[in-house]
C-alpha cells in the first residue's frame, strides 16, 4: 500500500496561522504579496470555514472604518496636516 503523497504544488499548503496573518494583505488595493501567496490564501479561505468567517469579520471591520466620519481624526492630527510645510522661502 503506497502513501499518499504531497507533490510539490502542495508543501505550501497553508496553516490557519500563516493565512489570517495575511489576511489583511488581501484587503489592500495592493497586496504586498506574490500571486501565488494570494491564491493559496484564497483558497485556504474557501476550504476553511473559520478562516472564511474571520476573513468576513475583516472585512466588516474596515468598511466601518472607512465609513467613520472624518471629524473623528484627532484635533492635533489635523492642525498638523493644515500647517503649511515650513520651507517658506
Ligand atoms: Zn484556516
């Protein structure tokens, strides 16, 4: 009776660990992350309910943020984005 064995294709099967750590990647409009990483990672989440449910949760998560009102930027924060740059010259 033979092994099943892993070709090479899948020695870069996922952990849940290793995907959620990239999950956010998945959320940028330019994820810093090879196509390949991204595809495993999609297909992780596919096979994967939890990780699925979590990737939703994200997601969720920063449409929220995005929606906030932008009043809610610190008072400081924003004096020092509408002072000029200091380089009059
Ligand atoms: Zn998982």
């Amino acid at each position: 009776m033979k092994f099943l064995r892993f070709g090479p294709g899948d020695e870069h099967v996922l952990k849940c660990q290793e995907a959620r750590k990239n999950l956010s990647e998945l959320l940028e409009e330019t994820p810093l992350l090879t196509p390949d990483l991204l595809h495993h990672i999609q297909r992780h989440l596919e096979a994967c309910p939890p990780c699925g449910a979590f990737m939703d949760t994200l997601k969720a998560t920063v449409r929220t943020l995005q929606s906030m009102p932008s009043q809610q930027v610190p008072e400081s924060l924003r004096r020092a984005l509408r002072s000029p740059p200091n380089d009059g010259r």
